[in-house]
C-alpha cells in the first residue's frame, strides 16, 4: 500500500515513527532505550511533535518523559497518565479520553477502545491506576488513516472503528500472551478491514511467540496486505 507521502517507521516492539505528508513526527507508544529491538540510531530520538501513549505499561510509556523533555511534544494519553506524567515533571500533556479527539494542525487523533490493563510502574515499585487502556486512530493530512490498536484482544467492537473511521492500516499486536496472538489477529483484521497491516509487539520477550508468518497464513485468501516490518524498516 502507497502512503502518498507519509513514512511508517517500526521502531520494535510497540513503538512506531510516523512521519507525516506535512512534515511532523508522530510517535507511538515510545519505549526507546531499553527496548532490545529499539535500533540504537533511534534510542536518543530528538524530534517528534505528538507523542501518543496508548496505556500505562512500561513498555509502552517507559521513554514518554524523556523524549517529551527532549522534544517539547505534547504527549496525548488517557487523563490519568497524562496526570501522572506531569507529577513526573513533564509540563506539556493532553489527558483525553475515548471517543475524543485531539487535532494537530490538519492531523486528527482519535482515542478508541483497547481490552487490556493499564497500570504504571510508580518510582517505589508499585503499581499505580493507569486509567483504562487503549488504542489510537491517526487520520493524517492526505487522509490516509492508521489504528494503533495498542495492547489489546480482539473485540466485536472493532467493527464500529471499522465503520467510523474505516482504517487503511491496522498496527496490530500478535504476540500473544499479553495480546492477541495470529490467531485472534486475522479475526480482527476481518472485523476492521484494513488495506494493511503491520504486525508489532511480538518477538521481544520469549513468551511473545506469535509471528508475521502464521498471520499471513491465518489470512490466506483476503484482501489484506501484511507488511511485516524488521526494527528501523519503513512502509512509504
């Protein structure tokens, strides 16, 4: 699939640099140093213009302070991480909730629904309430449309995110354990009907056993094109 001028990057794991047709810099699920599959070129990442969290897991967020100080980039997530992250010292977050949306300049930011948890490794070790999960719609300027899905099973409910913002590509997790495995992945790609998708958060912890390969055979006979990204490969 062509996105007339924007640039997907993976950056292992869940974290992903969008580059946009305007020219900003979109990062998703930021866990940068300390990330084993995070390329060391993009550890110390300087630019980024929206910073988006999809829920409070360390592998998710564990980078947000520091790139949003490097950065000034807002950094958009539910109420209670934003919350958080400014107890932490960081001075510019959006707190939303699902069903809003936050725009940057001709970019819409749209928080769906996630089925997971969402609790936030506090500095004294304890878990702290992290709000609820979820997952993003990105609907750039050229109008192409991505679905950070974020830590999540499948849904029925994706169907309305399928109706509502009809997403040209799916950032989907398939590892399963902690997410949706293949299997549970091609039922979702059904349900959202994705021109591509882009398989993430597999392969970085052993028990992350799922693989781009059993997806695309699980979806053997659709109309969906499986990009299956190596850590600081892009899709144009």
């Amino acid at each position: 699939m062509k996105l007339e001028g924007a640039t997907i990057t993976w950056l292992g794991h869940a974290t992903f640099l969008v580059e946009t047709p305007g020219g900003k810099h979109i990062v998703m699920d930021p866990w940068l140093s300390g990330n084993p599959k995070c390329p060391e070129e993009y550890q110390a990442l300087n630019k980024a213009d929206a910073i988006l969290i999809s829920h409070g897991h360390f592998d998710h967020m564990g980078s947000a302070a520091d790139l949003a100080q490097r950065t000034g980039a807002p950094v958009i997530s539910n109420f209670e991480i934003g919350s958080y992250l400014a107890s932490q010292g960081v001075e510019n977050t959006i707190g939303m909730n699902k069903g809003g949306t936050v725009t940057l300049g001709d970019i819409k930011i749209t928080m769906v629904h996630a089925d997971h948890s969402s609790g936030i490794s506090g500095p004294d070790g304890q878990t702290l309430y992290g709000g609820e999960a979820s997952g993003f719609v990105v609907t750039l300027e050229n109008g192409v449309t991505l679905y950070h899905a974020g830590d999540t099973n499948v849904f029925s409910d994706m169907a309305i995110i399928r109706d509502l913002y009809a997403p040209d590509i799916a950032l989907l997790p398939i590892g399963g354990h902690f997410t949706m495995s293949p299997k549970e992945a091609a039922y979702a790609v059904k349900l959202l009907k994705p021109k591509a998708v882009i398989p993430m958060h597999y392969g970085t912890f052993d028990a992350l056993t799922g693989t781009p390969e059993a997806l695309q055979d699980l979806l053997a006979g659709e109309s969906v094109e499986v990009i299956a990204l190596q850590p600081g490969g892009q899709c144009r």
